[in-house]
C-alpha cells in the first residue's frame, strides 16, 4: 500500500501541471488514494488534447528494442485519437481510454491499424517484412503508465515490454512530420561511418534492418576499455537518428546524430556539447533495391542447367521481393538488406496444399543435410560477368548465408510439414518448374547464378 500511495501521490502532484492552486501537503494527504488518482488521470488527459497540432511518439517495441525503434504521430480529442506513423501512408483514429492500474494508464484499447501493427499477431496477415505467422507480433505495447505529463513532454511505460517510451508536441501538421520521418528513412542507405567524436577517432555501423547503433573510439587507450564502445536501438527523426537513451563512450555522451545527405554523414545536432564527424561508406558490391529487379536466367552447377524466364518483381519497396517463374504455383520470397546492398532468399512457407503446408527448406546436397530454420538461406550480390571484365549488373553470384556453421546451402527442397513436422518431400503442383529435371521438380540444387535476360 506504501508503494501504491507514493505512485500516486506521485502522478498526482509531482509531475503533473496544474493551474489551480498548489494546496499545501496536509490538504493533499488528507484526500482518498481514488480522488488523487482520478485528478491525475484528468490532468493527464487535459495535456495530451491540449497540444493543438498534437504528439510525436518515440515507439519502442519489444523488450529488448530488437527491432529499434518507429515514430508515431498522433492528436487526441476527448474520446479519439488519430495515428499516423512513418510506415503508413494514412492516419487511422480509433477509441483510447485513460483508466488505472496500479497508477494512471493510458490505454489504445480499440483496433487502430497503424498503433496496434506491433502489437496484433500477425497469423496469415504480412508484417513488416512482408512475412507472416508471428504469434506474438513484435510485442509491442498498446497500454502505458503514465510517469510524468506536462505540455514539454508525456514520459510513458509499457506495461508489456517495460521500455520507456516518449511523447513531444509537434509544431506542424502530424501527417507531414510522418512523411518527414519516413524520407528520412529511406535517404539514410550508408551503415559505416569513420570519422571522429570529440578528439578522438571513431566508428559508427548503423544496422539498417534492425535499428541498431554499435559506436566504438579507435585509438590504443580504448583497446581495452569497457567504456571505448557502446550500442543501442534507434529511430529515425526528421533530422536523423535518435537513440532510444543516451549512450556513453569514454568521455563523450551521444543521443542523436544528424544525417547530411550531401555529405553522406553523421554530424552532433546543434549546441551539442560534443562534436561529431562521422563521414559514410558502402560496402564493397553494394547496389540500391531496384538494380535487382528485372527478368533473369537462373543458372545451375555453372551453367549445366538453365531455369529461364525468372523474374524479380516489388514486393514491400526497399524491403522485399517477389521472384516469380520458380514455379507455376508459387512465388518466392526474397529481403533486401540496405546495409550491405544485397538481396537474399531464405527458408519459407510457399503455401498450404489443403492439408500441409509447404516448405521451401535450405539443402546442403554435398553433406546431405536439410533445415527449416527460416534464418538460414543464401544471399546474392552482383559480380563481374567474367574474369577481368567490370561488374555491370548483369550477374547475381548466389552463395551460403553463413548462418548454418559448418554447412553450406548449395539447394532448395520442397516438403509437406504439418506443424512443425516433417511428412514428405512436396508433390505436383508443389513444384519447381525444372525442364532440365522433370522427375525431381521438388528440389533446385547447384543453385549458383542468376544472369540478366
């Protein structure tokens, strides 16, 4: 009961504005825990309608913050509220209620499309990758308690991942700052920079597919120092990225980096206290999502056997493919990673023939080994067609994604799977389309090139 009171006596006085008279602390204990707690829910719900253009939303989904961070925008009205996000070309408005548990909670308690996406299963229905089957969706949080509220800045909690997460009033139009955000997702496709922070030498790898920061000083006195790097989740702002908290790195405190898209860099926001310089690179064999689109020839065990007319479509732009003409009955689907410029195919469901489903599974041919482990798979870049010749984007070299230790995907087989067990190996019309094979059209093996048509 002590700690109940002093979170309410908390929420009730200690950060919430109020514009009445401050009543002095004998008044204020003498009221009922229930008249404390419904006053803090009223001030809360006073500040979070009285931004006039409304809040953005520093989203954090998951415990761990596996998969960074996302910014929400939204305006609420007594009853309402609207949400725009940067991964959402629409607003959507939907019911919210302030209600209690063990403190003031604000809770999105209504279907809203684009707020409940992290936190709704997706089952059949495509995630952020396009893909599906995510039981628990990304456990994102659609309830919060609510730490502090005032007209500078709503501090939440979610009550199912802990993660701390911040609310800021917005100066201009919500939709507008989401679409702000969203460019600036897409206008950020370098994830190493070198340069400096502070004095000292430096590194930044930005993990565009997960939002992770790793930062790390250079330098013979950060060889072996705990402090000489730090990482953490990110999202995107208007400006560039902003850490879900500070982070420290031998003497230098870091929160958000600004992106000069001329430069291809990350500098320290304005005022900063700390001077950062962090000039951008590309791998070696990067190439942006649309040079892998287009129809192609897959080649097999150099060229020994030729599967025709395969083409590369859109599926979630700068995220996804669709490969088409593997087979008559199924698409294949295929990731882009932003960071390093490539694309890859991986373990999959294809479909469900009535009574199994279908699974694309990964095939060492050599060893003999087959898995399901849909993190393993085989990633394509683009080579020169031939020795001594330029690389020109008309070669894809396919090879093992190194996920599967001391096995190498070199194939893929199709098996019937009722659950998580294996039955056989796929049959007409769950097939590839291999006129080089007809009587095994359940595998593609010596998987190796794809070449322009």
């Amino acid at each position: 009961m002590k700690k109940i009171f002093s979170i309410l006596l908390t929420a009730a006085v200690s950060v919430f504005v109020f514009s009445s008279c401050v009543k002095d602390d004998e008044e204020v204990f003498e009221k009922s825990a229930s008249v404390r707690l419904s006053e803090a829910l009223t001030t809360a719900q006073k500040v979070l309608t009285g931004a006039s253009n409304g809040w953005a939303m520093y989203y954090y989904p998951d415990p761990d913050q596996s998969y960074g961070g996302y910014m929400y925008t939204m305006k609420f009205t007594d009853t309402e509220v609207t949400v725009a996000s940067e991964l959402f070309d629409e607003a959507y408005t939907s019911l919210y209620k302030m209600t209690t548990d063990n403190g003031p909670v604000l809770s999105f308690d209504t279907n809203n499309y684009a707020f409940h996406y992290f936190a709704t299963p997706s089952g059949s229905s495509r995630n952020l990758y396009g893909e599906s089957g995510l039981y628990q969706a990304y456990k994102g949080d659609f309830e919060f308690m609510i730490l502090s509220a005032t007209a500078d800045e709503v501090v939440l909690k979610g009550k199912r991942t802990g993660n701390t997460i911040k609310m800021v009033p917005l100066s201009g139009d919500m939709q507008a700052y989401a679409k702000d955000v969203a460019a600036m997702a897409e206008a950020v496709f370098v994830s190493t920079f070198n340069g400096t922070i502070g004095s000292d030498e430096a590194e930044v790898y930005l993990d565009l597919s997960s939002r992770w920061a790793y930062i790390e000083l250079k330098g013979e006195k950060y060889a072996d120092a705990e402090d000489g790097s730090a990482e953490s989740a990110y999202m995107f702002t208007e400006k560039g990225i902003k850490l879900y908290k500070p982070v420290t790195v031998g003497p230098y405190e870091i929160d958000e980096l600004v992106w000069d898209g001329d430069k291809q860099s990350l500098v320290s926001p304005s005022g900063s206290a700390v001077a950062v310089n962090l000039v951008g690179s590309l791998p070696e064999g990067w190439h942006p999502y649309n040079d892998f689109l287009g129809k192609w020839s897959l080649l097999c065990f150099d060229g020994a056997y030729t599967l025709k007319g395969v083409e590369i479509v859109e599926d979630i732009k700068g995220k996804s493919y669709l490969i088409k003409g593997l087979s008559d009955q199924f698409d294949v689907k295929a990731t882009y990673n932003l960071g390093s410029g490539q694309i890859s195919i991986n373990v999959q469901t294809v479909g469900n023939n009535g009574t199994y489903d279908v699974l694309m599974c990964a095939w060492d041919s050599n060893a003999g080994y087959i898995t399901w482990n849909t993190a393993i798979g085989m990633s394509g870049k683009f080579v020169a067609p031939s020795e001594g010749a330029e690389e020109d984007g008309s070669t894809i070299q396919w090879s093992d994604n190194g996920v599967w230790g001391s096995y190498t995907v070199d194939a893929f087989y199709l098996f019937f799977f009722q659950g998580s067990t294996r039955i056989s190996a796929s049959s007409a019309p769950w097939v590839f389309n291999q006129t080089f094979r007809p009587k095994n059209q359940y595998y593609i093996w010596g998987w190796q090139k794809m070449i322009r048509e």
